[in-house]
C-alpha cells in the first residue's frame, strides 16, 4: 500500500465527488435515482475516507457514528485496484478512527460477496441474509465489537 495515500474529506471537496461518482458506477450503476441512493440520510454527517493513488480517488469509504457505535458504508474501490489491498486499508483505518472515538461497536451490512473480506478484520454475522432496499443485492449485517 505505499503508493496509496489514505484522506479523510468533507462533501465539498473535490475528491468526495470523486468518491461519488466511484460509489454511482458500483452501487446504482443504469439506476436514474442514483443520486438520491447515494444523498441519503446518512451522507451529509458522513466521515468520509478516500484511498488516492497519484491524486486520484482509487477507493472510498463512508463512517457513521450513532450513539456509542459506528457504521461502515459504501465501501467502494474501482475495479482496477480491487484485490489489491485497498479497501483492507480503509477498513483498517475506520476502525482506527472508531477506536479513537471510544466506540464500543462497529456495523456494516456487506453484500454477500464481500462476507469473507470483512470475516478477515473480525466481524461476525449478526443477521440472516437479505435483500438491500436500494438495490435488492443480498447483504447481511455484521458487527465488530471494539475492545
């Protein structure tokens, strides 16, 4: 990862439009509503991590906090940088950053394809599977208690 730099913005700053258009292509691609997918109610108070190579956006990732825990969402990396480390190192660095806050518990709802990935960091399956709301891909929840 030494050629990634990792960058927490704000929702005006040019590379979170950067992270958006990342998150359309994944997530909402062909959906005419895919700005109102991505401007939910969680997007304005987001924490907002980008992973840059060569100032370029690679890869995103959005942190909700909400009493004593936190959410992981929107977990994006282009598709030429997945498998190469990249989102292990948002994910890494937002539980990081959720340590730092105190928080006692870490929430995410990950497609199903990804359920191993985060198996990797800690988290366990708090859910049965579903279909996501927005997108009606399976997901399930899965949490990862911070000591």
């Amino acid at each position: 990862m030494s050629s990634f730099d990792l960058k927490y913005v704000d929702i005006k700053d040019s590379f979170y439009k950067e992270a958006v258009v990342i998150r359309k292509e994944l997530f909402f691609k062909n959906m005419k509503n895919s700005s109102d997918l991505i401007q939910d109610n969680f997007e304005e108070n987001g924490i907002h991590l980008v992973c840059l190579k060569e100032n370029e956006v690679v890869g995103t990732g959005r942190l909700n906090i909400e009493s004593k825990t936190s959410v992981i969402s929107q977990m994006a990396i282009k598709s030429a940088y997945q498998n190469q480390g990249v989102g292990s190192e948002l994910v890494k660095e937002l539980i990081k950053y959720s340590k730092g806050k105190e928080l006692f518990i870490i929430k995410l709802s990950a497609r199903e394809t990804a359920l191993a990935f985060y198996k990797k960091f800690g988290f366990v399956a708090v859910s049965d599977k579903y279909p996501s709301q927005k997108t009606g891909i399976i997901h399930q929840q899965w949490e990862l208690k911070i000591d």
